[in-house]
C-alpha cells in the first residue's frame, strides 16, 4: 500500500495493516494509531479511513464511522490538529501574498447579501448551500455560471473563505469528498479581513 494513490485521489496511509484498519472503528484505537503516523494530508487520511472503515463495518457488522467522527478523533491531538491545520488553513499573511501574485482561486461561500455587502478582492460567491453542485459542474458550466476557470481537483491555490471561518471549514469538508484534496479555507474569514486590512492604513 505505500505510496499507493486512492482510486478517488485521496492518498493513503504509509502502512497500515488490515487489521489495524479494522480497528478504527474504535476511537480510542483510532486516535492512538493516527498520532503515530508520519505527517500527510490530514483531510485526505480522513477520507480513505472512512471509505475503509464504512467496506470493514459491512465486514463485521459493527456501525463505520461518520468522516466528521474521523476528523473531531484525528484533531484531538495537538500535534495532530497543528499538522492538519498547516495542510488546510490560511493565515491573513499568506492570503495577502496569495492576491499580490495572483495566484488564488479565492471562493466566498457566504449568501449573496453578504457578498454585496463587502468582499475580498477577486474572491468569486458560491454559497454554501450551492457549493457541491457547483463544483460538480464541467468547466464549461462553471465558467459560464461564475465567469471564472473552474478550480481543478489538483490544485494547490484554491481557497474557501466566509464570514468567521465556520462556513469555509464546511466548504473544505465537501470540496475534499469530491477530491480537491489540496483545497484550504481562511480561517479568520472576512471579519479578520476587515479588521486587518483596517489597521494597515
């Protein structure tokens, strides 16, 4: 299994033996298992541990885990929760260097009414209530509907953000079920913006 890539691209475990797999379905079992692995994507663990372990509960007739059970075990440990949210998070610095270079694919899930109301530069609204289907959607589609180039599944610069950084940890969640794996969300969302932008005048 090492080095191996999972059918729907989410990279899988280092090593992983099939009977520890089977024992995730234990949370302490998992906990103490994922604390011991070697850095990777954290989301992407996330959801090969549940593709696995939703075939072993069919295997044993015990309930799988949900992926937010998975995520909430996996980020119980510090130094787990530091390496998932350097993989998925966006400081205000980095957001700021990311616009200056134009390399971001910045998508605001708030409403509409928020949007018009104020928004960071370039950012494109796709609420939340309308992101999988969005997302879903051909690059023609996309185009057409968001007047931008449709994010790819391997890009490294797409971005999630909304008002306090509930919502875009939401979007991540269902951008990664879908396979953009590299995906992250700004995390001080637009209320941070706002006030850090505010002070550099």
């Amino acid at each position: 299994m090492k080095g191996s890539v999972h059918p729907k691209g989410c990279r899988a475990l280092e090593v992983l033996e099939p009977q520890t797999l089977l024992a995730l379905n234990d949370s302490p079992t998992m906990a103490a298992t994922l604390t011991q692995l070697s850095p990777v994507n954290a989301t992407s663990l996330c959801i090969y541990i549940l593709i696995f372990s939703q075939v072993a509960a069919g295997i044993t007739c015990k309930p799988g885990p949900t992926y937010g059970a998975i995520l909430r075990t996996f980020t119980t440990s510090p130094a787990c929760r530091e390496s998932f949210e350097h993989d998925t998070v966006v400081t205000y610095s980095q957001l700021k260097t990311m616009l200056a270079t134009g390399d971001i694919q910045l998508f605001d899930v708030r409403s509409p009414a928020e949007f018009e109301d104020g928004h960071i530069p370039t950012a494109v609204n796709i609420p939340l209530d309308n992101l999988e289907e969005s997302l879903k959607l051909s690059p023609e589609e996309f185009e057409q509907m968001f007047g931008v180039k449709a994010p790819g599944k391997s890009d490294t610069n797409i971005v999630f953000q909304c008002r306090s950084g509930n919502r875009s940890a939401k979007a991540l969640d269902i951008a990664c079920l879908l396979g953009f794996n590299r995906a992250r969300h700004y995390k001080g969302g637009y209320i941070e913006w706002i006030e850090r932008e505010e002070k550099s005048l």
